[in-house]
C-alpha cells in the first residue's frame, strides 16, 4: 500500500491516489483521495474491503472466495464466534485439503454457469450497437496489426487498398 502525491488537483477535487497491491494475486488497486487524513484513507479502505467481500456480477462470487475457496471471515466474525463459544475443530489436512479441493470443483461449475449467463448479457448489449461492415475491392482500410515497437501492443496501420474480396480474410495490397 502506498499513497501517490500531491498531484495537480482533479475536477473532483482529487489530489493523491491511494494505491493497494493484493499480496497473493499482485492485483493492483488505484483510489482518489481528496486528502490523506488517516480518517480519509481509513474510509476508502474499508469501501475497498467491502467489495471484496461483494459477490461478482459475472462470476457471482467474490474474487476472495475464487482465490481462497471460502468466504471472507473477518475480525468481527472471529470475535462473534467467540461470544457464541463456536470453535474450529482441528479437522485431519488431508480431509480439510480433500474438501477444499471438492469446493472449489464446485465453485468453478458455478462459476462457468454464471460466467455464461453474463456473457450472453454482454454480447446482446454490445449488439445493439455494433455495426457490420462490408468492404469491396479497391475500398481503403486501416488494419490493427502488432507493433513493431512493443510487442504487447497493436497500431492501426494503412491505409491500404482491399485487393479482393474473399469471406475471410481480406485480401489487402500493401
């Protein structure tokens, strides 16, 4: 965790970004802050915790469970259970491996149904708007083609000219 700043000041008033790495995933978050009042900083961890503990839209579990295979069991629960007197029966490893192994198999069922239910959600919002686009022979194009610069990235070169049309892929002459 590390707090980036001062910055020039944000529309919204923002000037630092409060940035938390996942220490088992190395999954970076990024948050504005207004100030870095302890007050400030400690309000916008715990909004950072609570969605962690907030089931996923697309997956319906929490990115917690998915990477640990049981819900988050903070500092109030263990107090609570206390109170109650619940306690953790120290289970054999191999039966608490066996059933964790069992659960996340269970997890992952869920998860590809879910996965698929949203995907379709997606792909039906996203054809609302998409367009088709036919090209014909002699039309010019610009095609998205890996960079020669940085080998993660792609650029948009041309134009080139379509040299004839085929189903796929274009032919393009360059």
């Amino acid at each position: 965790m590390d707090i980036v700043g001062p910055l020039k000041k944000s529309k919204r008033g923002n000037e630092y970004i409060l940035v938390v790495c996942d220490y088992a995933t190395c999954y970076p978050e990024a948050f504005p802050l207004k100030n870095i009042d302890a007050e400030t900083v400690a309000e916008k961890l715990v909004e950072m915790c609570q969605e962690w503990e907030v089931p996923q839209e697309s997956t319906g579990f929490s990115p917690f469970e998915l990477l640990y295979g049981r819900a988050v069991r903070g500092l109030l629960d263990v107090l609570k259970e206390s109170w109650e007197g619940k306690e953790h029966c120290s289970e054999n490893i191999v039966t608490y491996i066996t059933e964790m192994r069992r659960h996340l198999e269970e997890t992952v069922e869920v998860v590809k149904e879910n996965m698929k239910k949203s995907q379709g959600r997606q792909k039906m919002w996203y054809d609302r708007r998409a367009r088709n686009k036919v090209f014909k022979e002699g039309d010019k194009v610009l095609v998205l083609l890996p960079s020669s610069t940085h080998k993660l990235t792609a650029e948009w070169q041309g134009p080139y000219r379509v040299k004839r049309r085929e189903e796929r892929p274009l032919r393009l002459s360059m």
